[in-house]
C-alpha cells in the first residue's frame, strides 16, 4: 500500500504552492484561502486509504481536485472584483456553484438563500472581508451537504426572483 501521508502531503502543498490562487489577496485573506483550500485537499485525499495504486488514487481524485483550484479561484476572483458587470458576477456564482457539485457530491444543492447571502457579502469593499464571506457561506453549507434539502420555489407554485433579477432590476432603476 502506498504511503497515504504522502499523497496527503503533495495534495496540499499542490494547493499551498499554487500562486494563483492568491495573488492580489494579502497575506491574511491569502491564508484563509488557502488552508481551506488545504483542508479540502487533505480531505479528498484521505479518501483515497483504499487503494494501493498511487497513480488511480490520484486519477480517483482529480476532478475533485480540480473542482477544489477552479471554486478556490472563484473565491478569490469575487472578493477582488471591482467594477464587474452583474452579468459577470452570475457567471462567475454559476461556475461556482457547478464546481460546488463536482467538489461536494452531486446532490449537494445551495441553500434557498445564498444568492442573497452572496449580494450582501459583496457588497463589503474590502476583498478580505469579502473572501471570509464566501468561505464562511461554502464552510457552513460543505459541512452540511449531505443534510441540505432540495427545494424548489416552482414545486411550490411561487415564481422564483433571485438575487441577481433583483439586482438587474434595481441597476436598470426599477
């Protein structure tokens, strides 16, 4: 059996020594990032205990792997935005969110209210406390992934207005 705090180790410092995922945060904001970045990495890899092969054990993570670097730069992307477009924004959440899936499980769904949480959360001028929001948002859902339920406000006969219509209205002055 290969050595599991091995792949361990390589999987966060893939992580710790990627510079771009903290380039333009400062060292604080930089930090947080990257030891949940770190955490995650450790997490994925532990689930690899069973098997012997370091090379499937690595294939066995990747996407996962790759879902953790490309939610990490989404993290880091919106707490330095400045002068985005909504529609920018929306595409960045919505890569996000994708990647969110890939990350923790294909039935891990948002709450009914991140699109709000994230409105607020942007509206902080300071990337740091920008980025402290968003991972806090994810931390708590991640944890959680598995109790989440899946509602739909259309199964409830409402017509759904998230935060980005709401956002689109209010900039178009309506």
């Amino acid at each position: 059996m290969a050595n599991l705090e091995t792949r361990v180790r390589l999987a966060v410092d893939s992580i710790l020594d990627n510079e771009a995922l903290r380039s333009g945060l400062d060292d604080e904001a930089a930090r947080a990032l990257l030891d949940w970045g770190g955490a995650w990495a450790k997490r994925l890899t532990l689930q690899t205990a069973a098997i012997e092969d370091d090379t499937e054990a690595e294939e066995s993570v990747y996407p996962r792997m790759k879902a953790l670097r490309s939610l990490m730069r989404g993290f880091k992307d919106l707490a330095l935005a400045e002068g985005w477009s909504p529609e920018s924004v929306h595409a960045t959440i919505e890569t996000m969110l994708q990647q969110a899936r890939v990350l923790f499980g294909s039935e891990w769904r948002p709450p009914a209210d991140f699109e709000q949480k994230i409105g607020v959360i942007l509206q902080s001028g300071e990337a740091r406390a920008r980025l402290l929001g968003l991972l806090a948002i994810l931390g708590e859902e991640a944890e959680t992934s598995d109790r989440i339920p899946v509602k739909s406000s259309l199964a409830e006969g409402k017509k759904p207005e998230g935060f980005f219509a709401r956002l689109f209205r209010r900039l178009r002055g309506g």
